[in-house]
C-alpha cells in the first residue's frame, strides 16, 4: 500500500527556530533519517502556504485563489510518499516526522489509483 | 426453542464473522455471507434441528455463500472486461478447526484510526452481533445516521488498510486500552439506564477476559462493571435517582457482587494496579457494610497519581469527607477548578449543606441543576433544594 504523508508545520517552524543549534541539528537528522527510510520517497520541498494558488472548477469554468484549499486552519507544509505494509506502519514512520512532535501534524492519505 | 436459537446465534455471530473477515480480508463480503448463513439456519434450524457442531455448520454456509458471491462478481466483472485480484477466497479453509480470530477484530474495531463513535458501533455491529437498527436506537441517532457511521469506519479500514491482527507487543497495552476505553464506553452509555448497553459491555467484557485471561486490567474493567452493574435496580425507586446511602440493599444483586470480586480477586492475584483494578477494588468496597471509606480515600489518591484525573480527585473529596469530616472534603472539592462539572456542585452542595452553610448550598445545587440535563438528576437537584428551603424554614 502507498500512503501520501502530508506534514502541517503547525508552529513547529517557530519552535524549532528558538531551539539550541544542536536540537535544531537533531530535527534536520530526524528528517534525513525519514528520507533515508526504505519505503520512503521524499516529496518536494514545499513554499509557503501563502505562495499558493487554489484552483477549482465551478461548471466548466476555472476558478483561481489565492493560498491553499480552505478546508481547514493549517495549510500542508510538505509531503512524502510511503510504501508500507498497513496503517500502523504508516502511522508509526508519521510519528517520527519533527513537525508531529512540535505543534504541527501529519496527515496520512492512503493512494488512490482515479485514472 | 426459539430462545435457544437466540443463544447459539449470540455465541457464534461474532466467532463466526471475525473468521470470515480473517479468512475473507474483507468486512462487507464477510457480514454479508454471515447474515445470508445466519438467515439460513433461522429457516432451517427450527424445522430440521440444531446442527450437532452449529458454528462449523454457519461457517461452511457462510463461506460457501461469500465463494458464490465472488464467482458471480467474477462473471460480471469478466463480461466488463475487469480484472478481479483477490483470490483469497480460493483458497480452501479447513473446516475442522476454525480460528478464533475475535481479538484480531476487536482490535481492528477500536483502531484509534477510527472515530470513537465508529469504534462504538462496529464493535456492537461485529463482535456483539446488535442490528445497525438495535445500535442507533440505543446511542439516540436515525438508523441511518448509524448505518452511514457503519458504512464510512469500514470503508476506512479497507481503504488505509487498518491492519486484522493483534497488535505487537511494543503497541499492545496502548491498542488494549483503546478496546477497554471502547468496551466502559458502551457500559456507561447502558449505565444511565439503557440497560441493554450495560448488559452488551459486560458480555463484552467477558469475552475479552476469555481471550486475553492473563491481564489484569482486562479482569478489572470486567469486575467494576459487574460491581457497579449489580446495583443497577437499587439505583431508581419509581424512576427516581437514590444514592449509594440510601439504596435498599436487598435489591443489590448478591451473585454479580460476588461475580465481579471473584474477577478483582483475579485481577489483584495477576499483579494488577492499574485504573480499571483500582476502580474495581474500590467499586467492591462500596457494596460493603459498613463502607471503608478510609480504605476508599487511599484506592482514589493512587487512582489520582495514575490518571492526574480531577473526577478521581472529586471523588476522592466524597470518601475524605467520610473520614475526616465535610470540610476536609471541602478543602480538596474548592481547589479542582472543574466549573462546568455538574458533580462538583452538587458535592459541593452536599459537604455545605451538612457544615450548615445552607445558603451557599442553596447556591450550589442550583448551579448543578443549571449543569443538568437528566430528567431524574434534576428532580434529585429539586428534591434537596426543596428538603433545604424546608430546614431553613423550620430552623
């Protein structure tokens, strides 16, 4: 099973910004740690949710706004695509992303094949 | 007959089901080809006689009716031009020694992936074998509404693919906790008087206590249910509420009582100390005469350090009341800070009203009546408002 990991910063940026050098250098290992995880295919880094364009289509017709999908308050802050057996080891690789354990999240979507 | 035909259904549904699920990877085609199995044996059984071995019996049926159900898939889907993938069903299951996989669907139920209500619902769907009509009418929404919930939990448990098993041991008392979370959910829901919930959880209860024999927690939650549950018919005199104190004790069920210390006594014997063998324990004191609130006071303060929960801590206030006089009570109910908690007012009202402060007491149960929504809980509230203004006026 392939699973989307959607990681929400939340404030994790802001709290990693005031951690000592060598924490912060702990959160940059932690996330090269997850990259070099088999299974794992990291995603593109992410812009800012403020640089993002929403595009919808309303009866043929092409609707752009501004920022991301206003579904809910936190925008996505980066991605990574796995390769796991089930849910629990999707949610045990989600567990060790930074964000998760400073204030931000990370939503799993399994993949799903539309085409 | 009919009755007996209930019995082996209860027993067998969820055996049968989590088999099916097991064997099939699959909960809609496996509720489906149990239900056919199941509609079978009520047409058959009553005629031709109860099956010597009933569950190889509703197994073999249930698994030949899954089979035919994906050859017919497997027809349309070829005349489509469609690939079918799933080819477990093939694959012959021995008939002779079936698998009890009902820990293995337990635990999926209660996947924390899941919503709570989700869990609810497909735990007394699943393993308890209620109709999504018998569910929805017991939690208070249309059956549509629960049939929808039913609908979406194992849509997800397919499509993020909540694993079927009994989780590893480093996810173990996590997982477990969740079930037994799931399982006193459902015994509380039945505990405000829907007794078929509280019935439901304590069979529940004891399925699990048979699966998982060795823990202590799994024996304790099973303990403190038959405990408090076996003070079910003293807890209402003409739908009124009556407290522990004034209940008639001749209406306390003697057998449950000594059910559920059997099963505490378990509990302690494994080593256990956790929330649920604590509550039990102390659940087991209450229906002693006389009480040994002091023995209480000690189980809450520890159940205190384990959960930092304030309920305990309020409910601990009530047993140091009891020892150490109202206002010692008092002490530790004015630091909790639990405002919006009906409880707290009206314990506080209680220790007040026996220090003689009857004007904040007066205050007190109003704030708890404002809390209140229960019927016979507010008529409790006016009942001691209206026993206060009665002394006030006399003294």
């Amino acid at each position: 099973m392939r699973y989307i990991m959607l990681i929400y910063q939340g404030t994790a940026l802001e709290q990693q910004a005031a951690l000592p050098e060598e924490e912060q250098k702990q959160v940059y290992a932690d996330y090269q740690g997850i990259n070099q995880t088999p299974g794992v295919t990291p995603g593109l880094p992410m812009g800012l949710p403020q640089n993002a364009t929403t595009v919808r289509v309303e009866g043929g017709k092409t609707l752009t706004t501004d920022g991301p999908f206003v579904g809910m308050k936190e925008a996505v802050g980066g991605l990574f695509i796995l390769e796991a057996d089930d849910l629990d080891a999707a949610i045990e690789i989600a567990a060790r992303v930074p964000a998760a354990r400073y204030g931000g999240a990370v939503e799993i979507r399994p993949s799903e094949v539309y085409w | 007959m009919v009755t007996t035909l209930d019995q082996v259904f209860r027993e067998e549904w969820g055996r049968v089901l989590a088999t099916l699920i097991g064997f099939l990877g699959d909960f809609d085609l496996a509720e489906e080809a149990a239900q056919e199995a199941f509609a079978i044996a009520a047409e058959r059984w009553p005629r031709d006689g109860i099956p010597s071995n009933p569950r190889a019996w509703l197994m073999t049926t249930a698994r030949n009716q899954a089979t035919d159900r994906i050859r017919r898939n497997r027809v349309l889907a070829t005349k489509f031009g469609l690939l079918v993938a799933d080819n477990r069903a093939e694959v012959p299951m021995k008939t002779t020694t079936f698998p009890d996989e009902r820990l293995e669907l337990i635990f999926t139920c209660c996947h924390p992936a899941l919503a709570v209500e989700a869990q609810v619902a497909l735990t007394l769907r699943t393993l308890g074998g209620l109709t999504t009509d018998e569910i929805a009418r017991a939690f208070l929404v249309s059956e549509r509404t629960m049939a929808q919930r039913l609908v979406r939990a194992k849509g997800k448990i397919k499509a993020a693919r909540i694993p079927f098993r009994v989780p590893p041991a480093h996810l173990l008392r996590e997982r477990l906790d969740a079930v037994l979370a799931v399982v006193y959910l459902i015994f509380n829901e039945g505990y405000g008087g829907r007794d078929e919930l509280a019935a439901e959880a304590i069979w529940l209860g004891r399925a699990l206590a048979e699966l998982l024999p060795d823990d202590p927690e799994v024996r304790g939650l099973l303990a403190m249910m038959l405990l408090h549950d076996s003070r079910r018919e003293a807890r209402f005199s003409d739908g009124e509420l009556v407290l522990l104190g004034d209940q008639d004790r001749s209406q306390w069920n003697t057998e449950q009582i000594a059910d559920g210390r059997a099963e505490l006594d378990r509990a302690l014997a494994l080593g256990g100390r956790g929330p649920y063998v604590l509550q039990a324990a102390i659940a087991s004191l209450h229906a002693a005469v006389p009480c040994d609130w002091a023995q209480i006071a000690a189980l809450y303060g520890e159940l205190t350090r384990l959960t930092a929960s304030p309920v305990v801590e309020l409910n601990r206030a009530i047993a140091v009341a009891e020892t150490d006089g109202p206002e010692a009570g008092l002490r530790i109910v004015d630091g909790l800070g639990l405002d919006d908690f009906r409880y707290l007012h009206s314990t506080r009202a209680e220790l007040l009203k026996r220090l003689g402060r009857t004007d904040e007491a007066r205050a007190a149960y109003r704030r708890a009546r404002e809390l209140t929504d229960d019927g016979a809980e507010r008529r409790f509230l006016e009942r001691r408002l209206t026993e206060l203004a009665a002394t006030t006026g006399s003294g």
